[in-house]
C-alpha cells in the first residue's frame, strides 16, 4: 500500500512537472539542455544544470511555475527567504545559460565524493585544504570560479530551488551565485553522503 501511494505521487509530481513545462516555449527548454548528450553525467546532474539555466534565462517564468511547484509540493509556509527570492527573481534580467564543462565537473564530483565518504560540509576538504587551493589548477581557465554545495536533495528541481531559497544563508549567495550574470560555465557532481544520504556540488566559472 505504500509503494502504491508512493508511485502515486511520484507520478503526480511528473505530471506537474511536465504541465509545467507546457508554459515553456519548445526552443527555451531545448537552449536549456545544454548538458543533455554528455555520457558522463547522470540524469539528476543534467537536471540540475536544466533548472539552473531555466532560472537564468527567465527568472520571472521560472518564479510562477517550477518554483511554485516546489513550494506547493513541500507545503512550505510563506517565509523571509522565499519572499527574497521573488522579489530576487522578478528584478533579475533574463541572461546566459551555463554551458557544462568537464574540468569543473571533475573538480565538483571530486568535492562531493570526499565530503559524501568523510559526512563533511562546506568547501573545505577533508583534510583542511581550502577552496582557493583546490583551484589552483583552474586559474588559467577561468577569471573566476565560484561554488555552491547542496545536501539531502536527491533531485535536480529541489536542489536548484533549495540553493535559490538559500534559507538561513544571509547574503544568499548560493542564489547569487546561480543568478551571476558573468558566470558561463558549470560542473555539477552528485554523490552520496554518509550523513544527509546524498549531497550536491556545482563549480561555476566566468
């Protein structure tokens, strides 16, 4: 009886999802794809990178649709941090999608698995070596590099709008972050984590 229930609402869930994407025109989903023929990320990677350039390339459909969708789904009350965010996404210009690239992911898939084995948060390793050190080697690639990490989300539309909501984070910068006009390029890893069951990392460059 559970599981039934269970597949109910996960079908439930889809079915919003895709009413959802009926307010989209075909060519702005289709721009926003940009990870969707790359063998090395999962599903959920490609899913989070998908609703971090659907937010970027129109804040204010992204606002009425998915983002009301995830609020209804987990019955959030009205609250500072989601009220921020829409007034964020109704003053935010429409701008790049981000284009995937493989040296940032692996520097997010490497992130993940070591905070996931070690049950750590934040942008540290495990061992202490800050973020600045662990990107070193990026210096030449990018003018920037700028990091979000997520955990307990196993899906990419909540581990999007959990980063956008970015309750208890007082500059909200991990929506900044996502919602960076100079930033064009990401690598997004999600691995499993030995406290929250499952953590996310995405490395974004300008």
């Amino acid at each position: 009886m559970l599981r039934s229930s269970f597949i109910l609402l996960i079908c439930l869930f889809t079915s919003v999802l895709l009413a959802q994407d009926e307010k989209w025109d075909r060519k702005t989903l289709k721009k926003a794809r940009t990870a969707s023929q790359l063998s090395y990320l999962t599903k959920v990677e490609k899913d989070v990178i998908f609703y971090s350039n659907l937010v970027r390339m129109n804040p204010l459909l992204f606002e009425k649709t998915f983002l009301q969708t995830y609020i209804k789904k987990n019955e959030m009350e009205p609250n500072t941090w989601i009220s921020s965010l829409k007034i964020a996404l109704r003053k935010t210009e429409p701008m790049n999608e981000l284009i995937p690239r493989e040296d940032l992911y692996k520097a997010a898939k490497k992130h993940a698995i070591d905070m996931g084995k070690s049950g750590k948060i934040g942008h540290k390793t495990s061992r202490g070596k800050s973020f600045d050190d662990r990107m070193k080697h990026l210096d030449k690639a990018y003018h920037q590099v700028y990091e979000n990490c997520n955990y307990g989300f196993a899906d990419g539309l909540s581990i999007v709008c959990d980063l956008l909501i970015d309750m208890d984070v007082p500059d909200a910068g991990h929506r900044k972050t996502i919602l960076n006009p100079a930033l064009r390029y990401i690598g997004t890893s999600v691995q499993p984590h030995k406290e929250y069951q499952v953590n996310c990392v995405q490395d974004l460059g300008s």
